[in-house]
C-alpha cells in the first residue's frame, strides 16, 4: 500500500545528476555572457527590466542563454523522470524487476486504487433505451455468491459493436471483495411504479401463452397474462384481457407447484405471496 506521492522505484540518478549539475553551470556561464553583450549595448546590467523586449531577446540569443535555459529544464524533466512517484493513493500490482535490475521497455508495475472499481460489461441491443447514467447496478462476485456490492451507471457507449452489444461501465465501491481484474454478475435495475410483480415461478406457459394460478376459496384459478418487463427474479405482469382474465393488486398468486396445476384444481397453501 502506498499514498500520493511515496516514492515506488528509482533508477540509478547518477549519470542525471551529473547533467543537471552540468546544466547549471552552463546557465550560469550564458547569463554572464549575457550581462557582456548587455553592457557593451550600453545597459546597466543589474537592471534588465530598461531593456527592449526586443534588444534582450536578441542580448539571450547572442549569449546562448535560451540554449542554456532550455537545456536545464531538459535536464530537470530527465532527472526527475527517474523517480516513479505515486500519482494516487493505492496498491502497487505487478512488479516483475528487483533491485539493481535493469530497466525495460515494459510497464515497471501496476497501481490500483481499490476503494472504488469501474466494472465494465456490455448488453443487447435492444436494451441501449434501458440504459442510463446514475442507474443504479448490482454486483456479485462469482468467487462469493451472496455477497451484493451496488453502484451506479457512469457511462454508455453510444455505438454497437460487430455483435451487437453496447459496452456499459459501472462504478463500484469495495468493501474488501473485489480485486482488480475478477469476474462479477452485473444486474442494473430501474424503478418502476405501478406495476404488479410476481416470482418469476409464478408464471408458466400454457399452449404457447403465459399463464399464472390465482388462489381463490381453495381453489387454483388459471389466469393470463402479458409479461411486461422482467428482472432475474421477477415479472412484472398485467393481465390478458383479450382472453377474459382478471388480476388485481393484492391477489393472492399459487408460485410453487403449479407446473402441472389445471384450472379449478383443489389447492392446499404453505407460503402466501400477494401481488
């Protein structure tokens, strides 16, 4: 673990500290040359402000300052540049070298900020219209199921790829579970008001219709329906009027046992669910 700006790996500055030395001097050496090309114009030299913008541009060109200047600002950017400082706060992945070996091209390390994670997922289609910054998604690791983390949409791509699918990215919160690069279930949900829903093993399908059993005085009575939307748990439904059914909120609905349920069967109950 290491915090903004700690120090992860450093090479051998030496060399780098030499030319930035050598640097120094050189400036230094230009700005007198400098100060003798202002004085043989006639210039105080303890006072360039009096001079011409122009008349001291030509006065550093002549002296080689902005050669001198430019070249130590070459020299500070390369020394610092061989020190790797943390940019944020996090937990250093992936480090392959040791000390004193040498330096590749490759990537020296990864760091991970693993407060918060950006799951990336993509979806159908036909479900881009769904699909929204600030909704609200549900997270699952496969490696511990039952452990639900939630976030929110941050972005969507607004093009569909050769498959057909749109690329979604999710931010996370952690609360331990996640680690960088594992697999998770992504659900993201909507709320929706006035609607009624019930289990999705409430509905079964009869002669190519969707059919769920009201529980009346003892009695399973088949009803249709239209499934409207559903989640990976529910339906939400409305009845199928153009076949005479009826459904009502606070109808008490039959969700187990009824694969092999006929209309007006006798029905013992164990659990009760309303809609």
């Amino acid at each position: 673990m290491v915090r903004k700006g700690d120090v992860i790996a450093s090479l051998d500055r030496t060399e780098k500290r030499l030319a930035l030395r050598s640097a120094q001097l050189s400036l230094d050496k230009a700005e007198m040359e400098l100060y003798d090309v202002l004085a043989g114009l006639g210039y105080i030299v303890e006072d360039t402000l009096s001079v011409p913008e122009d008349v001291l541009a030509v006065a550093k060109m002549r002296s080689g300052y902005k050669e001198a200047l430019y070249s130590l600002e070459g020299a500070e950017y390369d020394y610092s540049g061989a020190v790797i400082a943390a940019p944020f706060s996090g937990k250093v992945a992936g480090v392959e070298l040791k000390r004193y070996d040498a330096s590749g091209s490759t990537p020296f390390c990864t760091l991970i900020d693993d407060s918060e994670f950006d799951v990336t997922f993509t979806v159908l289609e036909a479900e881009y219209g769904f699909l929204a910054r600030g909704l609200k998604v549900k997270v699952e690791p496969f490696s511990s199921p039952g452990d639900v983390l939630y976030g929110e949409v941050v972005s969507v791509n607004p093009s569909v790829d050769e498959h057909g699918l749109v690329a979604v990215k999710a931010r996370v919160p952690n609360n331990g579970s996640l680690v960088d690069g594992m697999n998770v279930s992504v659900s993201v949900e909507r709320d929706v008001d006035a609607r009624l829903v019930v289990p999705k093993s409430a509905v079964v399908i009869r002669d190519n219709e969707y059919v769920l059993f009201k529980y009346e005085d003892g009695r399973a009575r088949w009803t249709y329906v239209h499934i409207i939307m559903d989640n990976s748990e529910s339906y939400a439904v409305e009845a199928n009027v153009e076949r005479g059914a009826e459904l009502e909120e606070g109808d008490a609905v039959i969700i187990s046992g009824n694969l092999n349920l006929a209309d007006d069967s006798e029905v013992q109950t164990k659990d009760w669910l309303r809609c």
